[in-house]
C-alpha cells in the first residue's frame, strides 16, 4: 500500500536542503581559511628563517623540490607558489585566520593583489569588495586594472543634502568618476542613443562598471505628463538603497540645463513609480567630461539627489585586439537579439 506524504514534507525538505548547502558552504570556507593557514605558516618559516641565514632563492626551491616528492598528491607546492607564500607571509605578519576579508578570499585572488597591488591599504581596499561581492578572479583583475579606487565615491552630487544619513553615504560610494567603458568601439561622432545602445547591449558588463546592486528596469523608459510623453536614457533599480536610479547619458561637456532636467524626471519618477517602501529616487548624470565649478553650481539649488560624474571610452585598440571587440552593427544585432529574448520571457 502505496504511503503519502505528510503535509509538511516539502517544507520539511526545504529546510533540509538549505541546511546542506550551507554546512557544504562553511566546508569549503573552512578549507579555504586553513589552506590559507597552512600557506602563511610555509611562507613565514622560510622568511624567517632566510632573513636570519641569508638564503638564496637555490634553498627555497630545494624545499620545493622535497616537499612534492613528500606529498606527491598535494598541488600548489611548486617552487613559484612557495614564493608567493613567503610574498604573503611578508605582506601580512601578523595574519591570523578570524581576519577579515584576508581569510576568506581564495589563493588565486590572492596571487593577484599580490602581483597587482603594492600599497597595503589599496589591496585591503580591493579585498573587502571582492569579499563583500563575491567577485571572480576575473573580475577583481578587471576592478583592479580600470583603477576602482581611485574613482570609488569620486562624483560630484548634492547627496549629503537631498539624503538622509546613512543613505547618503552610501550613495555617494556607490558613484564612481569617471565611469570606464572601455568594452565598447563607437565612432568618433556618436549620437546618445548609440552608446545607450551599446551600453544595454553589452549589459553585464554595463552593471558591472556601474557596481553591484543595480538592477535594470529598461532604456528609452516611457514617462506621460500631461499630455506629453518623456523618455528616460536608462532606468535602474538600486536593490540596497531600495530607490530607482535614472541615469542620462550626454555626449559632450556636461551643461547646467541637464540637471534641472533630470530634476524634472526624478519628480515624475517619485510620483509615479515610486512606493511607500521606496526611499527617494537618486539621478546620475554621465557626460563626456565636465567643469567641476560649473557642476557643483548646477546642483546647489537643486532638490533632488543627483549626482554628476564623466565617462571615458577606449582611447586608443591596440592592432591585435582590434578584430576580438564589438562593431556598432555587432552591438545593434546583440541588443536586438536580447530584446527578442525578454519579450519572449514576459510573454
């Protein structure tokens, strides 16, 4: 006699799964903290003990040597890896396993802010993002090579007083300047539209270069007042500071009349999309380049949080990359393509 299941053995089964993943994801954490336990204790040995005998690189790889021949089944003790750990060891002396971010990355985001990144305080910058995002290798080496750091927080905006403490902290930290699009090719005399165009196209890379958290709402986002109809460039939704983002693209210097009119639609935003659980819509705008003066009098009067930062295409392809990146056609035919996909999705 075939038995049935209780009422609550689907939430019963949930509950169980979720309990496996995370037991399997404190695991590899686990695993992760003591290899890089283990490294750390390989690369200080040697330190010290070289900083006292004055060895030579001959003694590290004579360790390397007899350790594979040791634990012949055990990667990463080749001699460059051993070089690497001793390079850890002297970068973080007084590492202990409860550190954070510094345990909880992999080795091989290691290897890269080791060889990337000399400046304790910029690698402990990149670290707690990769951590606090969970960034790919290729990713952080992306971050770390358009120069995150240095353009984090950097706009120009009137946050600190349109936004409540802490959002407005956060806002401003969020907004970087200028923005790299470096992934796009465009003709020297591009309209707007075409790099909004591109732009959504090449969209992961787009939210990427934005930061995370934001979540795209669409391009060309159709408003109606009064009689009118309004386009906004981009629309997005930032899922940490719970508000939409409207973000216009301008080719050129920035002008003051561009923010009174990313005012204008943030107002509409608020009023029309905007709930009770939405904190206030935020507004960025993007140009080619910018005055600092006349942009900071430009949104001394305004209401709304807006913030103003500049963008930098790719100045100069190297001839052997020129035929791996995108033609306008090739990014109008991707965008295309894209947008069949979600219409079939929404239907």
């Amino acid at each position: 006699m075939e038995q049935t299941l209780p009422d609550n053995y689907i939430q019963l089964l949930d509950e169980l799964k979720t309990e496996i993943r995370q037991a399997r994801l404190r695991a590899t954490v686990a695993a992760n903290a003591e290899l890089l336990r283990l490294y750390w204790h390989i690369g200080n040995a040697i330190l010290t003990r070289q900083d006292k005998a004055k060895w030579g690189d001959r003694v590290t790889a004579q360790i390397a040597t007899d350790l594979q021949r040791e634990f012949p089944e055990m990667q990463g003790l080749s001699h460059r890896n051993i070089k690497y750990m001793r390079q850890f060891a002297a970068a973080y002396p007084d590492f202990t396993i409860g550190q954070r971010p510094v345990a909880q990355l992999p080795w091989s985001h290691h290897l890269i802010l080791l060889e990337k990144i000399k400046q304790p305080e910029t690698r402990l910058f990149y670290m707690a993002k990769a951590s606090e995002h969970g960034w790919s290798r290729d990713v952080l080496s992306l971050q770390i090579k358009s120069g995150l750091h240095e353009r984090q927080g950097k706009a120009i905006t009137n946050f600190e007083h349109r936004l409540p403490a802490p959002q407005s902290d956060l806002a401003q930290q969020l907004i970087k300047d200028p923005y790299i699009f470096d992934f796009l090719t465009l003709r020297e005399d591009f309209q707007e539209r075409e790099l909004e165009d591109a732009l959504t196209g090449h969209i992961t890379r787009f939210l990427l270069e934005l930061g995370a958290g934001f979540a795209y709402v669409g391009k060309q986002y159709h408003l109606e007042v009064g009689d009118q109809d309004f386009y906004l460039d981009l629309l997005f939704y930032h899922l940490k500071l719970r508000c939409y983002v409207v973000i216009e693209l301008k080719r050129g210097k920035f002008q003051p009349e561009y923010a009174g009119k990313l005012n204008f639609y943030l107002s509409v935003v608020d009023a029309q999309l905007k709930t009770e659980a939405d904190q206030p819509s935020i507004g960025l705008l993007i140009c080619q380049d910018k005055d600092r003066v006349i942009a900071e009098y430009a949104l001394k009067d305004i209401n709304k949080p807006i913030g103003i930062s500049a963008y930098q295409l790719t100045e100069s392809i190297p001839k052997n990359l020129k035929g791996t990146l995108p033609t306008i056609e090739e990014l109008e035919r991707e965008l295309q393509s894209t947008s069949v996909a979600t219409r079939k999705k929404g239907e």
